[in-house]
C-alpha cells in the first residue's frame, strides 16, 4: 500500500514558522527597552550650539529617535529601545554615547492647549538666563521655542499659537507679519563688552558709548574690532506700547558698515 509522504507538509510548516519568528522584533541588541512619555511641545537646549530637544518624560531629550516621526502638539507613548552604536568604541567629539530606536508607538493622543494671541518683536534681546540672544514675546526676553515658528529677525509679527501644560507654544498662524521701518543713522560699536548696567545680569555691547542689549539685524561682527555702521532705527513696539525693562525701546537694520578698526 502506498502511502502519501508528509515531507512537504513539514517543510511548509518551517517556512511559516520561520516567517512568524522574523515579524518579532529582534530585541537582543538593544542594552535597555523602556516606555517613555513625549510631550507636545519642544524645547530649547544647547548642544554645540543651541538647538531644540524633545520633552521625554518631563525633561530635556538632546537625542533623536530613529523611526518616530515627532509631530508638535500630541502626547505620545513610545516603547523605544536603546543601543551603543559605536560598538564599544569611543564616540566623536560632540557625538552622543548612546542611540535611541523606536520599536512600537503606543499611543498618540492631542494633548490639552489654550488658544493664545502672541506679540514678537523685531529684533532679539541677551535672554535672562544665557548668553543669547532671545525674542521678544509679548515685550519681554522669550528663553525658549514656539514650536513651527520660524523667526525671521526685522518683522513686527502677531502670532496664533496654542499653549500648553509646560507653558510652551506651538504655532497655529502668522496673523501678520510687518516689517519694522525708521530712519537711517550712523552709530558706533566697540569691541568690548560690558555689564549691562540696567540692573539686571548680562553682558552689552557699547553702541554709542552706552551698553545696549539688544542684537543689530543682519550684523555679524567679527571679534577685536571696532564699527562705524549705517542703520536702520526702528521703534521695537507700535503705537507707543513700552517692554520689559531689559528690552531696548529702539533696534536696528545693518545697511552698510562705513568702518571697521581693528585693536592693536
């Protein structure tokens, strides 16, 4: 009696079996996996230079995540893992020590906001709590990120935006966007910077003698020289309104820089 071989069939059935182990994330490399919360709205940070983080669990994420596509204004579940992708060697200069990789998004959820309506200011000011320059929001420094807002410095700008839990924003609409105009002036720059003399901590480049806090659009001065420019001056709030008190009343336009001496 002839009977039927199974050989086939037990073939087949390592086929599929293989094929199910393959759809299981292989997790083995990874030295941690854990399930981080990420907020809604990013931060500013420093790195090199400053930049902007995501909010992982509450505080300052300087690392990205490969695979997760961040998009401002939900909360996210995130089951990420974590991995050396230097292989035990030393990483660059600048490089981090570990890499992060998204294994499966838990959740996605719209995360709870206020409308609100913001004022920026055409030119930045030294923050309150680093050696940078910051925005003018609402006529004070701004030391941080509204997220999706690209700034462009010299616009009188009034802003849409969405506000939430951690105080941050996140862009909604440019209502407007005005260039900011004046007269033109000569003014002087020093090389040196001193305390800003105002009260408040902060160092000031002299611009005719007096310390000032404010940047000069379009002006990137080089290190160990004085300036003669030619400017643009510029009311920093229409119709009147007054700012903070570490926000200059005026700003300034590079046009033209008539002299530039270097100290001996």
């Amino acid at each position: 009696m002839r009977t039927r071989s199974s050989a086939p069939f037990f073939l087949l059935t390592l086929v599929f079996a293989g094929c199910g182990r393959s759809m299981e994330p292989d997790t083995s490399a990874y030295l941690e996996i854990r399930e981080v919360i990420v907020g809604p709205t990013l931060a500013k940070c420093y790195g090199v230079g400053p930049q902007s983080c995501m909010v992982v669990n509450g505080g300052l994420f300087y690392d990205g995540i490969e695979g997760f596509e961040y998009e401002a204004g939900y909360d996210y579940l995130l089951r990420i893992g974590e991995y050396d992708p230097w292989d035990g060697r030393e990483p660059p200069q600048d490089a981090g020590r570990y890499a992060y990789r998204l294994l499966e998004q838990l959740e996605k959820t719209l995360a709870p906001s206020t409308r609100a309506t913001l004022s920026v200011g055409p030119a930045r000011v030294i923050c309150h709590r680093s050696d940078d320059f910051c925005p003018v929001v609402d006529r004070a420094p701004y030391d941080d990120l509204i997220a999706s807002f690209e700034y462009e410095a010299g616009y009188h700008y009034s802003l849409g935006a969405n506000r939430y839990r951690d105080g941050r924003y996140v862009l909604s609409e440019v209502v407007s966007k005005i260039r900011a105009a004046g007269t033109e002036e000569e003014i002087t720059i020093d090389r040196h910077r001193v305390e800003c003399d105002d009260g408040y901590p902060g160092y000031c480049k002299l611009v005719n003698d007096a310390p000032f806090r404010g940047e000069i659009v379009g002006f990137q001065p080089a290190h160990d020289y004085d300036y003669r420019l030619r400017v643009e001056r510029f009311d920093m709030f229409p119709d009147g309104l007054t700012g903070a008190p570490r926000v200059p009343a005026y700003g300034f336009r590079w046009l033209e820089t008539l002299e530039r001496t270097q100290s001996g």
